[in-house]
C-alpha cells in the first residue's frame, strides 16, 4: 500500500522549476518563501548539497544562525572539500558562539586552499578573541603579505601589538593605517596613547566600534581574565556612604554597557536607565532587565539632551575614556536633584591632572578629580583606593568615589 504521507513524485523539469523560483526569491530578498521551497525540495533531494547551501544560506540572512549552522553541516558532510560551505559554516559556528569549531573550520579551508585571504583574516579574528594572540598576529602578517592593503587586517595587527606591549611594531601599523586612512580616529587616538600626545577624551567613533566589536563575551574576559568586579566595589564604597539614602527615586548609569555596574545598584532605585555608546552592549544590558530604559547616545549628549532629573548617577569604569571631566560634572550637576550622589571609578595618576596612558586609557589626579568636581558643584564624601582589574602579572590601581550635590544656587530644588 502506498505511503500517504509520501511527497508526490514530481519530474525533473518540475524539481527544476521549483529551484529556480526558491533562487528568484532568495536573490529578491523574499527568504520566507525560498526557505519554504528548499524545505519542499529537500524532501525529494534531501541529500543535494547545493539545496541544503543555499537553505543555510537564507537563514543566515534572517539571522537564524543555529538552522544555518545545521544546514551548512550535513553540506559540508556531503561534500568535505568544498571550501564555501566550510566557510560559511565557520561563520555560524563563530555566530553561535563556538571559536573553537570556527578555527577548525577555517583551518579545513587552508588545507585546500593556503592562500584563502578571507577565511585567513577570520581565522586571526577567532583567534584575537580567544586571546590567542601569537597565532592572531601570524595570521594577519600572512594576510598582508597576500595584499598589502588589506586595512583591517592592518588594523587589527596594530591592535595586537598593542595588547602584546609590542609598542614600536603597534605605532608602525597604526601609522600605515593613517597612510591608508587618515580619518580613521581609533588609529590617532591609539597612536596618541602611544606616543603621549595630548588628548581630551576617545573618539565616540572608537568607543562605539571597539565595544560593539566584544561585546559578546565581554563580560566573561573581565570576570575571568581581569579578575574585575568595580561595580561589586562601587557598591560596597556605596553602602559604607553615611549620607547614602535609603532609597533612590530615579538614577543614570554612565555608560552602562552589558549592564554589570547597573545590576548591583537595582534593587535601591525605582527607575534605573542606563545611557552607552554601543548598541551591542546595550543588546547585553537590556537582558539583565534592571533598566527601565536604555539610550543610545553619548554620556554627554544624554545629560544635555534628557528632560529627566536624576538622585543617583552612577559611572563604572567609564571615566578612562574621559580625559577632561569638567564638562561632564556641569552636565551632571545640572538634572540633579536635591541629595543627589555621584558614584564613580578611576584609575590613579600619581603626576598632575589627567593622562592617555599607552593603554589608551585616562587615568586621573586625585587633586583633579576633587577640584574638578567642586568647581562644578559637587562635595566628595567618600574615597576608597581600589584594585580595580589585572593588567598581565600587575594590578591596576584606582580610586571609588562619592560626592554629593552641593547645596546652594543651581541645583535643582536646592
């Protein structure tokens, strides 16, 4: 008896007709209804590699990288040597999280073809995010030996000699970079760190870029690799405060980023917001569901731009991407409310004022930080030194703080 389950037979003409129309649509931007054809395809042809290419193909378009990554797997089953699939099954796996089976991926495209310059340069990048950054610079070296110009391999060679402490090859690739691209302000600003030009903050370019790019696993490279929990610090410095309240009606989180400075701060604010740079972070941020809402924007832009009024402003980590305070505290200080508490970290400058260290970090003067406030009308309450992350063997060092609103003409209420 007939299966009645079965699919009807269908010719050949007809299995072609239907592969061309699911092509049609996936070219015209129509994945719903490609992806509904391969699927019927693939129930007379579940063994085409083309078929099974193609429907990973659309998934990743739709940003459905686990169906992707399956579909690009029982291809790659079928047909071990063809280099796209393996490819674009690396793409998934580093999509989904697994840099490991990414660099395998990778590696099976090389084994074919060595001189594959992009699965070369996402190889580097695999291996740059897994810290692996012996093997990151070898594979960006050998990109640029493929083609000279490839400025993001570039870019990111520069980059690794800078975390490496390779400070003299860093500023010969962040100079070829300009060469290439003068406007390029991660460059300048990472060539000004090194060569300790004057510099007032980083570029939101930069910030916005360099956060977007690690924001998935950020959080775990601080806890596990840097050893970091400021906000657990700032918190604690927090509770110790004596002119803390109970209670808080409505608080900003600078630069909040994935959200780690807001979460320990939540259960003693009504409304918690939270203002960045990165999109990508704040993607992290709004999944903690400690804020009420979360803007995309500059810190500054934010505190000129907002109607809202603020008791607790918080800002972990986020002022060694500020050089120059001033501007920030007047901005602050001008949507607080009465009792207002300013809560924030820094790093420690022993020499006056503030500095871009080679780091490309700020760190700041203890005098400048409290002059800096007061002039701006906020009173220091409380300093705690801190270990704030581990950088290599060595810690470095910074300051918790708290101030207060001063009372008097401009505070809101006051």
């Amino acid at each position: 008896m007939p299966d009645p389950t079965a699919p009807r037979p269908l010719s050949g003409e007809e299995l072609n007709r239907l592969f061309s129309r699911a092509c049609e649509a996936q070219t015209n931007g129509r994945l719903t209804e490609a992806l509904a054809t391969y699927r019927l395809l693939l129930d007379y042809l579940p063994e085409s590699g083309i078929l099974l290419y193609n429907n990973g193909l659309a998934h990743y378009s739709l940003g459905e990288y686990s169906l992707a990554l399956a579909a690009f797997a029982k291809a790659a089953a079928i047909d071990p040597a063809d280099d796209s699939t393996l490819f674009n099954l690396a793409l998934c796996h580093k999509k989904t999280g697994d840099c490991a089976a990414a660099i395998t991926a990778y590696r099976q495209v090389l084994e074919h073809n060595p001189h594959h310059v992009d699965s070369l340069y996402n190889l580097g990048g695999c291996y740059r995010d897994s810290h692996e950054d012996c093997q990151a610079i070898a594979c960006y070296q050998t990109v640029l030996e493929l083609d000279a110009g490839y400025l993001p391999a570039m870019s990111n060679l520069a980059y690794l000699h800078h975390r490496v402490g390779e400070f003299d090859q860093a500023m010969t690739r962040y100079r070829q970079v300009l060469g290439l691209r003068p406007e390029d302000e991660s460059a300048r600003f990472m060539l000004d760190a090194l060569e300790g030009s004057a510099c007032l903050h980083a570029p939101e370019g930069y910030v916005r870029r360099f956060f977007d790019s690690y924001a998935q696993g950020f959080e775990q490279s601080l806890k596990r690799e840097l050893e970091y929990d400021d906000p657990g610090k700032l918190y604690t410095c927090f509770l110790r405060c004596p002119e803390r309240l109970a209670r808080y009606g409505h608080a900003l989180d600078l630069g909040c980023g994935t959200g780690l400075s807001g979460q320990p701060f939540a259960g003693m604010v009504d409304i918690l917001d939270g203002v960045d740079l990165s999109p990508n972070m704040l993607a992290q941020a709004a999944r903690k569901g400690c804020y009420t809402v979360l803007h995309a924007d500059s810190i500054l832009h934010h505190l000129a731009a907002t109607r809202e009024t603020y008791d607790l402003f918080l800002a972990t980590d986020v002022f060694i991407y500020v050089g120059d305070l001033e501007e920030l505290f007047h901005a602050a200080r001008a949507i607080a409310r009465p009792d207002a508490l300013f809560c924030f970290s820094t790093e420690l400058l022993l020499a006056d004022g503030c500095r871009l260290r080679s780091t490309g970090r700020f760190a700041h003067n203890r005098d400048y930080i409290r002059e800096t406030a007061a002039g701006a009308g906020w009173q220091e309450v409380s300093r705690e030194a801190a270990r704030l992350r581990r950088q290599g063997a060595d810690w470095i060092d910074g300051d918790l703080w708290i101030f207060r609103l001063m009372k008097g003409p401009g505070a809101i209420g006051g």
